[in-house]
C-alpha cells in the first residue's frame, strides 16, 4: 500500500514537473531570440555574412519550433497521458542546443581572443541563466546544457596551446560545477514537490475524517434526539401523574413513597435536561442576552439548591461573604456555575467545597474549589468530551450523563468567558471562569412564596392538544385540581369541534409540539389564532432536540417548556396569564 502510495506521488511530481517546464517555454524564448540577435550584432565585425544568416535562421525555425509545440500542448496539460508532452520538451531542448552549438562553431574568431572570451562569457550566461529553469525537468537539462557548452570547449582543446587549454579547463569546470548543482537542485525541488503532494493527501484525509466525525456527530444527535423525545412522553406522563398524587394524598407512608418516585423523575428529567441543553448549543438557538446583576441573584438559588444536599453527604460548602455585580447572561452563567457546584459535590467524599468571588481591574474570577478526588493532567484534556467521567466506569446514574463539563465549555465559549482548571489527585480540584464586572448596583430584596398559594381557584379554560392519551388525562387531572376548566384534544380539529360543541373558546392553549400526520403545535396554535381573531396565551410542551425543530421553535416566537415539564413551572406559566 505504501509503495503503490509512493509511486503515485511520484507520478505526480513528474507530471508536475513537466506542467511547470512547459510553461517557462516563452520566456526561454524570448531569452534566446534577443541574446542571439545581441551576439549577432556584436559579432558582426567579425564573422561572416553566411555565418550570421545561418544562426539566425536556426533560431527562428528553433523558436517557431518550440512556439508550435507549446501552443499545441497548451491546452493538454490535464491528460492522463504528459509522455508525448515531455518528449517535446526534451527536443525542444535539444534544437536550443543545436543552435547554441552552431552559433559557437560559426562565431569563434580563430585570432581574436578577445572575442573568444567574449563569445565563451556569453554561452556561460546562457547556460547559467538557463540551467536554474531546466534544473526543474534534468532531461531538458541534459539536452540543453552539454550541446551548449561542449563545443566550444572541445574547439579550444583542439587549439591546444595554453591560453585555449586554460579557456577549455574553466568550461568543462564551469560545467561539471553547474550540473552538479542543477542536480541538487533537482532534488530539493521533488522534495518539495514531494512534500506537498504528501500535504495535499494528508488535507484530503483529514477532510475526509472531519466530515465521517461530522456525519457521526448529527447521527448521534439525531439518535439522542429520537431517543429523548421518545422517553420524554412516558417520564412526562409520569410526573403529571405522581405530581397529582402528591397533591391528593395525605397518608405519611404512601406520600413517602410518591415522594420517592419523584425524586426519581426529577433524577431522570435531571437527565435528559443536560441532553438537551446540548443540543440547543449544537443548534445555535441559545439566545445571549448579556446585562448587569448581581452575583447575588444567581448564588442565592444556588444556596438553597445545593445546601442540604452538601449537608446530607457531609460536605462543608463556604460560600463568599460579597457578591460583586458582572455583566454576562444570568441564566446562562448560572447554568455554568451549577454544573461546577455539581461536580464539585459530586466528587467529593469529605471535606469542602469553597465558592471564591473576586473583583480585579475590571473581571471577577470566581472558583469553585473542592478536596474531592482530584485529576490527573491527562485527565484534565478530556473533561470537556461529551459523555467522558472520571471514576465512572459503572455509569452510575447518580453521577449523570458527563455531559456538564461540555456544557460549561460551550455556554463558556458562547458567553465569551474564560474557564480553566487545575486539580491534583487526591487533593481536589480548582474550577474558574472570569466574567466582565459591572458597576455596582442595589439588590431588591424579593422572597417568593409558594406558587401554590398564589394560584386560586379559576374558571379559566384551559384547551390541551396532545396526541399521548397518557399526557392528555394527566394534565386534565392536574389542571382540574388546580381549578381550571379543560378541554383535551388529540389534535386541531377535535379541539375546535369540542370548542365549537360547548360553545366556548379558549383561556389558554397547551399543545404538544409534535402532532398526528406532520402537524405541529405551532400550526394548531396559529390555526386557533384565526379563528378566534386573537392572540390566545399559549404553550409548546415538546421533548424533541433535533436541531431543525429547536429553530423551529425559537422562530416561532412561542414559549415552550420541555418535557418533562415540572408542575412549578407549568403552574408558574398560568399564573403569569391575567
């Protein structure tokens, strides 16, 4: 394999070397044409009337000669085939030689040494000048060079005596010297010849690899996608079920056991928001708003998030007594630091995790350190690899997908932050990400109360289009004890026959985003819309991550909940709408 990929290299450079010999065809041309007439004119004093028509006309028939081959071949430099082109080369060469010869013999003066040296000088240059040109194909070399230079120097041995002798002597040196060079020459230019072939493949291959990683990449995509949406329904159905459950039943151990179905869904849908969260980033629809705030107002959800969590697995967590303002994206940069605090309490057995905010000339570098298990330098460049973990070999659940370090580096990266870490192995690790600091500004102490005492009893109806019998009775179980009126359809039609049946329209739509026959919620809403001549609040409920759909979404202007949706949220989205 190696040999048949050296000798197609090889072949390549040959080819090549000949495309660029064919094409300094004109200016050896042009170089000889006034050289000769330069040589005739000088020497016109000297030789005969015959011998300068002689010259000249071999020149002109030499360069209509290589004039015709050049034109002829032109326009065949891609064929497959360069042989024929090559031998013109060399021939062409060889009748520049045959002048060269000619015009030696014919222009020696046999008593002028003057012009000898004159005329020997000027075959030197020639030949010199040349060489470099034909030292790119050594065949043309080879027929140019010799039967320029030969003669005269053969002429001069002839002679005999010691002026000639030396003139014959510095030729034949000046020629053994001059091809000696023009052959590493040579060689220099096939290995670069060489050399970029050999780069030329190495592109093609990489090209080749990038673009199986692409397509591997989206049919990974599209798998997790298909896989997640249809997990999603199940998990969702699910939630709206125990969230009801959880609602309705007082007795201690059954609540037990329903709160411990819910910490499982919210495991799972723990889960599949890390999958989601990197499929929105690979679709480009995460929309950066960057404004002040205080760090204050991302930390104090973290505190409560994270406290009792540390406090159940014994871990000290410090938090900063100050919290400067930043100028970032809160929701994104609070995506960042909870993905760092996970991680930290995640591979921590004992000790701390220690959260550092420091404002300096203009950034604020905040840390999350832990004494958790530490990481080897290898380790550290593989981190940020979508499902890579350290110290999972089992996956345990529990330690999720290892996908939040590769959420960190692309919201990083999206956000214009920088992120580093250092760690050591058995001693912990240190995670940072500098942001831009703001001016400082006043923090609203605002406490929010469960939404459940917010939201009252309400004869708002609510219309549901889900296709999942399962979502539908789940969501109308949850509405209704919530005190809403709901209608539930399996897709636009029935909804507005049930509508038009009770003669009633709708408060507030919820719709499944994918629908029967490749109707989406997007259309039932818009369908809904005209036929009521208003904007009706309404909600996308959807549990796809292809990237197509997720623009889809974002184009359409509509909030949207991914399932499975927690019944806060849900309820937070209702009370929003007056």
């Amino acid at each position: 394999m190696q040999l048949a990929k050296d000798e197609h290299i090889q072949d390549k450079i040959h080819a090549e070397q000949i495309k660029i010999m064919h094409s300094s065809i004109p200016l050896i041309l042009f170089t000889n044409f006034v050289v000769v007439w330069a040589l005739s004119y000088g020497f016109s004093d000297v030789v005969s009337q015959t011998s300068l028509k002689i010259c000249l006309g071999l020149m002109f028939v030499m360069v209509a000669v290589r004039a015709g081959l050049y034109f002829n071949y032109k326009d065949k430099l891609d064929s497959k085939d360069l042989r024929p082109l090559a031998l013109s080369l060399i021939i062409g060469s060889a009748l520049a030689g045959v002048l060269w010869a000619t015009l030696s013999l014919l222009y020696l003066p046999a008593d002028n040494q003057i012009y000898q040296i004159f005329l020997l000088g000027g075959l030197m240059v020639m030949a010199g000048g040349s060489a470099f040109t034909f030292s790119i194909y050594l065949p043309c070399y080879f027929a140019y060079i010799p039967a320029t230079l030969l003669p005269i120097t053969l002429q001069f041995f002839i002679i005999g005596d010691k002026f000639h002798n030396t003139l014959g002597i510095i030729s034949v040196t000046y020629f053994l010297v001059l091809t000696l060079f023009n052959i590493k020459i040579n060689k220099h230019f096939k290995a670069t010849l060489a050399l970029r072939f050999e780069n030329l493949v190495l592109i093609e291959q990489l090209k080749q690899q990038k673009e199986e990683a692409e397509r591997a990449n989206k049919a990974k995509s599209k798998f997790l996608a298909a896989a997640s949406h249809d997990l999603r329904q199940p998990l969702y159905a699910l939630g709206l079920f125990t969230s009801v459950l959880d609602e309705t039943i007082k007795f201690p151990k059954v609540k037990r056991v329903v709160e411990q179905i819910n910490a499982s869904v919210t495991a799972l849908t723990n889960l599949f928001d890390k999958l989601l969260d990197i499929s929105q980033l690979d679709a480009g629809v995460v929309i950066v708003k960057k404004q002040n705030f205080a760090l204050s107002d991302i930390f104090d959800k973290l505190t409560k998030e994270f406290s009792r969590e540390a406090q159940e697995n014994n871990i000290e967590l410090i938090w900063p007594s100050e919290y400067p303002a930043v100028y970032s994206e809160p929701d994104l940069l609070e995506r960042i630091l909870r993905n760092y605090l996970s991680n930290a309490i995640k591979y921590t057995c004992e000790g701390a995790v220690e959260v550092i905010c420091e404002a300096r000339n203009g950034k604020v570098y905040i840390q999350i350190s832990d004494t958790g298990i530490g990481m080897t330098k290898e380790t550290l460049e593989e981190i940020y690899e979508e499902f890579y973990q350290v110290s999972n070999p089992e996956r345990d659940r529990q330690k999720g997908l290892g996908l939040g370090l590769s959420i960190i580096k692309r919201t990083a990266d999206l956000l214009d932050h920088e992120i580093s870490v250092t760690s050591e192995i058995g001693k912990g690790s240190i995670f940072s990400i500098v942001v831009t600091q703001a001016v400082m500004m006043s923090k609203a102490n605002i406490e929010v109360s469960d939404l459940s005492e917010q939201i009252q009893p309400t004869n708002k109806l609510v219309l549901i289009i889900d296709d999942e019998e399962s979502i539908r009775e789940g969501l109308t179980c949850m509405l209704e004890l919530w005190g809403y009126q709901v209608i539930a359809a399996v897709d636009t039609a029935i909804a507005m026959h049930q509508l038009q049946e009770n003669n009633k329209s709708p408060d507030v739509i919820i719709s499944d985003y994918r629908l029967k026959e490749n109707r989406t919620g997007i259309d039932a809403i818009k369908a809904l819309h005209e036929k009521y001549g208003k904007d009706i609040p309404a909600l996308l409920i959807t549990g796809d991550m292809m990237q197509e759909r997720l623009i889809e979404i974002k184009d359409s202007g509509l909030p949207v909940l991914f399932k499975p949706v927690p019944a806060m949220k849900l309820r937070s989205f209702l009370s929003s709408i007056k």
